[in-house]
C-alpha cells in the first residue's frame, strides 16, 4: 500500500486495496519477474526472426510517419509476423488498419530505428502456463 501510495496516490491506493487482492497481485508479481527476461540492448533483425521462430507474438515500436513514407515523427506499435529474404511481414493496426502489410527490411529498419539505430525496441510475448 506503501508503494501504490507513493507513487499513484492516495485515492488509488485505496480503491486498489478496496476492489483488489493485492496479495495475490504480489504473488503474480514476483512469478512474473522470474519468467520476463529483460535484455537491455539494441536489437535486430535476427532476434525479430529468432523470436518468431521460437513461438513468440513480436511487436516493435517504430516511426509510423516513416513507414508511410511522410516527414516527422508518430510512434506507432506493430505486430511483426515474419520475415523473408529480404522483408518484412506485419500487421499495422492503422489508422487505417492494414492486415498482411509487408516492406523491404532497409525500408523498415529506418521506421524502427527513428531517430537513430538505438530507438531499435522489440517486445516478444510467448503465453506459458505457471502457477501461482
């Protein structure tokens, strides 16, 4: 209660405490924290495509204005599929949504690597079973 207070506030501490069961959300919380595995480095290509061949959903953050070929910056997530020689296989949910959209890798590795290669980020997510 402590920490929600401190950093959310008092008001949602209490609803938090009032309409949850923090003790299991602790429980869920530490499991979590052995499971996720945090690496802090600029990735690539190759981990997109390990990823996916491991069973893992990928989703990257990049430069949507880029990627629709305008000036400026807008961040915009998308769910990366596969890739292929020498592409790139996602799903851009927009607006407007595009379904099977696919780019050359250069093209995309510019979009994903705004405003430099060190904005590069992939989030893999792999659902497992685990208890509590």
């Amino acid at each position: 209660m402590e920490y929600l207070a401190e950093m959310y506030g008092k008001e949602i501490a209490d609803t938090q405490e009032q309409k949850s069961d923090l003790s299991q959300e602790m429980a869920f919380a530490a499991k979590f924290r052995e499971v996720v595995r945090p690496e802090y480095r600029v990735p690539t290509i190759k981990d997109i495509t390990d990823f996916l061949e491991d069973g893992y959903l990928v989703i990257v953050n990049v430069n949507a204005r880029v990627l629709n070929g305008k000036e400026g910056y807008a961040g915009h997530f998308l769910v990366v599929y596969g890739t292929q020689d020498d592409a790139i296989f996602f799903h851009d949910p927009g607006l407007p949504a595009q379904e099977g959209r696919s780019v050359s890798q250069d093209f995309f590795d510019k979009a994903w690597g705004y405003p430099n290669g060190l904005a590069k980020n992939i989030s893999a997510v792999k659902l497992t079973n685990f208890d509590v």
